[in-house]
C-alpha cells in the first residue's frame, strides 16, 4: 500500500467529517468546468433568456425557445419565429402562447423535444388509446419522428396481441 493511504485510512476513520470537508474544499478550489459541462451551462443560460409560457388547453407549461426550436420541422417552431402570424399574449409578466388542444401528452412532447427529438419506445405510453392520442397531437404538432416512433409502437403491441 502507498504510505500516503497508510498515514490517511486511520485519520480518516477518527475524523471522518474534518477529512471530507477537507477534501471537498480542495475539490471545490481546483475545480475547472469541462468542455461539455461549460456548453451544458451556456445552454442553460441561453434557455433563461427565452424563457416563456405555453397555456395547452389551460394547462401551462413553462419551456423555452431553445426547447421548441429543436425540431425546426415543428409548428412549435413556425409559431415562435419572428415572422409568425401568431402572436403571444403577456401573462404574469411572461411571453404567453394559447393553444387549445389536450395537455394530457403535452409532458412527453416537451421532454422529447428537450432531448434533441430523442425517444425510447419505453418513454411511450404502453396502451394503443394512449398511443393513438399521441399520434394525433404529434400530426397537429408536426412532430413527424416522433409519430413515426408512435406509429411503430402501435404495430409492435397490435402484433403482440395477435399472439
């Protein structure tokens, strides 16, 4: 064994508080963001400065232009852009976009849209109701992937319940 761990193990089980504050200050003293984490940062930061209100069937929803603009493809998308017919409406002091549809998936569209218009199979609803919802709003959003996953999982379970 290093002699340095020889001198440390039986202090560290005395002082065992004094020794982690120890070495957490000296971590918090030498610590320099990585390359990702200081893009992770920015990200958020930007996100902070486009911040705004999404009202889906009186259900309000709080995301940002960065979120909604990672499917360029989207309705989410055409609807912030500067030259969008549709306007948002000041609300508690926020941007405020009204859209009059079922907030029920509204939660799973976000976050794949925050995940880059990512999705596993497993983060869909397991019932073909729920699906075919999904998929209606997916249309209405023009979230084409993403109905195009909801589409998938709807076969998979129809071919499973054919077994």
């Amino acid at each position: 064994m290093p002699t340095s761990f020889n001198r440390t193990l039986p202090y560290l089980f005395t002082n065992p508080g004094t020794y982690l504050t120890s070495a957490l200050s000296q971590a918090a003293a030498t610590y320099i963001p990585t390359p990702v984490k200081k893009l992770k940062l920015e990200q958020i930061h930007k996100s902070q400065q486009s911040r705004f209100i999404m009202n889906i069937g009186c259900t309000r929803f709080e995301t940002s232009a960065t979120v909604l603009q990672s499917y360029p493809e989207s309705i989410l998308t055409a609807m912030i852009e500067v030259n969008s017919p549709v306007k948002p409406y000041i609300f508690d002091g926020r941007h405020t976009y009204f859209l009059d549809r079922d907030a029920k998936h509204f939660p799973l569209i976000l976050n794949y849209l925050r995940n880059q218009a990512r999705i596993h199979s497993d983060m869909l609803p397991r019932d073909v109701r729920s699906l075919n919802e999904l998929q209606v709003e997916c249309n209405f959003y023009e979230l084409r992937h993403l109905e195009l996953e909801v589409q998938k999982k709807i076969l998979d379970l129809q071919q499973l319940s054919l077994i």
